[in-house]
C-alpha cells in the first residue's frame, strides 16, 4: 500500500513539474528597413512588465545588418514578450538618443508600425509567442 501511494504522489508531483514548465517555441524574426552594413542589430526579449521598465532583457541576440532584412530562428518558452531592435549605427553597444530621450538610431518594437513614438506600456507592446507563432516582423524606423 505504501508503494501505490508513493507511486501516485510521485506521478502527481512529475505531471505538476511537466505542466508548470512552459513549452519550447520555434519561431523566426524578421526585422525590416535594415540599413545594410549600417551597425550591429541588437535584438532582445521582454517576459515581464518590471524586465521591460528596468531595461533588462530575458534573452538578447546580436545580428549582422548584411540585407534589408535580416532573421534569426530561435526557441523561446511559450509566453507574453515585447520585442525591441536597435541598429547600432556607431557600435558602442547602446541606443542613443538625443536630450528628450528620443532615439537617434533605427528603433523597432512589436506592437509598432512607425507612427509617432512607440509606447512605454508591456501591455500595450506585448505579443503572445507560442505553438500558433511562426514569424514575427519587427520594422526598424527613424524618429
């Protein structure tokens, strides 16, 4: 008797676990309007609202601008991220911009299509990413 009920509570605590872990997602993103060979492209990802405010990114990749526009395949866990990209155009390894905070480099984020600035709101900038997402674009443009 005692080995059934160790057998269910050990089968009870491993489907917790399996659930609890979020899926591994396949997904392709494309950013757009690349200046070719214009600076390093700095891709990052956004899981919560708290990572996006304090501009620490869950995942960051670093990408060669040698085409319009340039992809990277990764796997992410399945979720809610905002998505941002920079072109570098003088490769210091940062975004500038000028004394009103406005960018000076080519800047892209999910949720934005190149009218006026881009929200400061997760929510507002979010995408899900899970099984159904195949490819997100990300559209740099210039303020």
């Amino acid at each position: 008797m005692k080995k059934v009920i160790f057998l269910i509570i050990f089968s009870f605590v491993f489907l917790c676990y399996g659930f609890s872990q979020a899926p591994e997602v396949n997904i392709r993103v494309d950013i757009t309007n690349v200046a070719v060979n214009g600076g390093t492209i700095y891709l990052v990802f956004f899981s919560t609202a708290e990572n996006f405010r304090n501009e620490s990114p869950d995942y960051a990749f670093a990408l060669q601008a040698q085409s319009g526009t340039v992809s990277q395949e990764l796997s992410l866990p399945a979720g809610e991220y905002v998505i941002s990209a920079f072109q570098d155009a003088n490769n210091n390894q940062r975004l500038d911009s000028n004394f009103l905070g406005v960018p000076r480099e080519l800047v892209g984020i999910s949720n934005y299509f190149g009218r006026g600035l881009p929200s400061r709101n997760f929510d507002r900038q979010k995408i899900p990413i899970n099984s159904f997402t195949g490819t997100v674009t990300i559209g740099l443009y210039r303020f």
